[in-house]
C-alpha cells in the first residue's frame, strides 16, 4: 500500500515538474519573441523618468506622432505576408504623394477637395511605380529587401532630376510660389498651408468628437485637465486599414499570398501564379505607402521636396521591427506598438541625452543608432535562420 502511494507520488510530482518545464519553456519563447519591444519599452521609460518629461507635452507629441506615422507603418504587413520581407521600396510611394501635392499646390485646389485631389492622383502613379517595382524584386529573388533599398535610392536619383530640370523645362510652369528664381525646379520647401489638417480636422465643424472623449474619460476617471488631440478622420482611415488588413487575411486572395510567403514551389503546385501574387503585394504596400505620405504631410503642412520621402522606408521598417516584429511575420498590433515606441524613443531621447549628458544632440545619435541597429539586428537574424534551415535540410537529406 505504502509502496503505491510512494510511486503515485513521484508520478505527481513528475507531472508537476514537467508542467513547470512546460511553463518555463513558454515564457521563454515569449520572452524571445518579444525580446526587442521589451528593450525598447524598458529605454522609454528609463528616458521618461530621467527627463522628467511633463505628461501632457509626451502625450501631446505621442498622439501626434501615432497618428501621423501609423499607415506607414501598416503598408509594410503585406509584402512581409507574401515573402517579399521587408519592403524598403515604399519610398517610391511617397514620391508619387509628393508629386500630387505639387501638383495640387500648382493647381491651387485648398482644403479637403484639394487632399482628395491628391489621394485620387497619387493612386495610378503608386500604381505604376509599384509595378515596376514588383517586377524588378521577382528578377531578385531571395534578395528583395536590398534590392528594394538600392531601388529606392536609384528611384530618388529619377525623382531629383524631374523636379530639379523637367519642371520648368520639359514641362512648362510657371508658379512663382512652386519654381525657383531661374525659372527651373523645385524650390526646396513648398507651403502646404492650403491643405494643412485638411484630414485631421474633416469633422470639426460636424462632430465634436474630442468633447465626446473627454465626457466619456471624466465619466470613468473623474475631472480630467488635460486630454490630447485625436483627428477623428485620419483615426477613422487606420482602423479602416486594420479592419481591411484583417479582413484581407482571411479571403482567398489573403490565403494566396500566405501561401506564398511560406513556400513558393509548393504555392506553384497549389496553381498559384507566384509571380504576380509577389507584384501584387508590392503594389499594394506602395499604394497605401502614397496614401500614407499625404497623411503625413498634411499634418506636417510643409513639403520638404528633395527631402521629406528619404527616410520614410527606413523609419517605418525600425519602427515595425521594434513592436515585435520580424522580416518573415509582421502583426497589426506590432506595427501599431512599433510606432508607439519608435516615435516615444524619438521624443525623449534628445531631452534624455541633455539630463544626462548636457547635449541633446547625444539622443539624437542614439536614436540613429536605435534604428539601424535594430534593422542591422533583424536581417542579420533572419539570415542565420535561413542557414540554420539549409543546414537542418542538408542533414535529414
């Protein structure tokens, strides 16, 4: 009797320490997998507590920021979907939102005609430049996120010399507030005034939305001083995307797409047309790239014109990575949580770099740094992965 009970006992007590082991090994998988937001979190609030930052100022700039940078960083999911990794290429879409804000700005359409103007002439020339792009990135399988890098360099290349010498040459204007002095290019910043917030105050006059908000937050916290900014329209437009992501996923045209990203010859024998579905992807990201930039210049008000696009693939690729993130799976709620501790670090580590160390400009490095090396960090990553797959592959063969 004495005996049985013993050997029940150490059957439980195996059981216990496997469950244990079970736990253990689950909460290190979500420790690795969440090892980068984790970091990231820890920095901001090491930041926030060193700068002693006022809570509405950071509110104000978070909210700000969100809003603006969100859809870029949501035009990435697809391409990551379907195998094209990350797709440093969607410069080529803010090109052609900047285009159509020139051209909105020569036209002198205002207000939200003039932004619907812009959305409307940016899709086909996103359209076009997406396509050509997916082209050139199936001539470089297996090397797209390079590619896609050196694509955008070699697309701003064509970009300066249309605005620098066509514009007041092969395509005559003459606008003295949009040209140069000579007559020929660009100036180097145009006033977007006639269509600042022209989105994110769409409902002002209609929807007191931001008073239904803080009703709602009094009603639940009490008196509330301070509540930031939320642009009911531009707000509206990111949950349509997520929706739209979401549902994407689930149609059959969504499956596609994950059937490619995982496997291309498998994808071949299913009797999908890998090829275009990779285009497709491409084109989509650049589209929304577009749409994405008008949202952020509209906030902005000002078009850097030789500048404004240079660093949107790079900042919304960091920003991905940094929520959680990788070059083979991307989430909404990565890209949204991304953007959050992307754009926080942006805020906090210039006035962190002053407390600490007298000179703002120390933050400013560290958040260069923060964002190539988190990029430098996840393509490094993914390709010890893929060796570690052709080793594992090369062994069981």
């Amino acid at each position: 009797m004495m005996m049985n009970e013993g050997i029940k006992l150490s059957e439980d007590k195996g059981l216990k320490v496997n469950e244990t082991n079970r736990i253990k090994d689950r909460l290190f998988k979500i420790l690795q997998r969440n090892i980068v937001p984790i970091i990231f979190t820890i920095t901001c609030l090491f930041g926030m507590m060193m700068a002693n930052i006022p809570i509405p100022f950071l509110l104000t700039s978070i909210f700000t920021r969100i809003f603006r940078n969100s859809f870029m960083v949501l035009s990435l999911i697809i391409p990551v979907m379907a195998g094209m990794g990350l797709n440093f290429g969607i410069v080529l879409g803010a090109m052609a939102g900047q285009m159509a804000l020139v051209a909105i700005t020569h036209w002198e359409i205002t207000g939200g005609l003039g932004l619907f103007v812009a959305f409307i002439i940016t899709t086909p020339i996103a359209l076009f430049f997406g396509w050509l792009a997916g082209i050139i990135l199936n001539k470089a399988r297996g090397r797209e996120m390079i590619t896609s890098l050196i694509l955008g360099f070699f697309a701003n290349g064509l970009y300066q010399l249309f605005f620098l010498y066509f514009m007041g040459t092969i395509i005559p204007i003459k606008n003295k507030t949009l040209m140069l002095s000579t007559g020929v290019g660009v100036r180097n910043t145009v006033d977007l005034k006639a269509i600042k917030y022209a989105l994110d105050r769409a409902f002002t006059g209609i929807i007191d939305f931001n008073g239904w908000l803080k009703g709602i937050a009094e009603m639940i916290f009490g008196q509330i001083t301070f509540m930031p900014y939320v642009p009911l329209a531009t707000f509206l437009l990111i949950i349509l995307l997520c929706l739209g992501l979401k549902f994407f996923t689930k149609t059959k045209m969504g499956q596609e797409f994950r059937s490619v990203g995982q496997n291309n010859h498998i994808s071949e024998i299913m009797g999908i047309n890998v090829e275009k579905t990779r285009i497709l992807s491409v084109v989509i990201s650049t589209v929304l790239a577009g749409w994405a930039q008008l949202i952020f210049l509209q906030n902005i008000g000002t078009l850097n014109t030789y500048g404004s696009h240079v660093q949107v693939g790079l900042f919304a690729v960091a920003a991905l990575l940094i929520g959680g993130a990788s070059v083979t799976r991307a989430t909404i709620g990565q890209a949204l949580l991304g953007t959050v501790l992307f754009h926080t670090l942006f805020i906090i580590a210039p006035l962190t770099g002053q407390v600490l160390l007298g000179d703002p400009q120390v933050g400013e490095y560290f958040r260069v740094f923060a964002a190539y090396g988190v990029i430098g960090v996840a393509l490094g990553l993914h390709a010890w992965q893929k060796q570690r797959e052709i080793r594992d592959k090369l062994k069981s063969d």
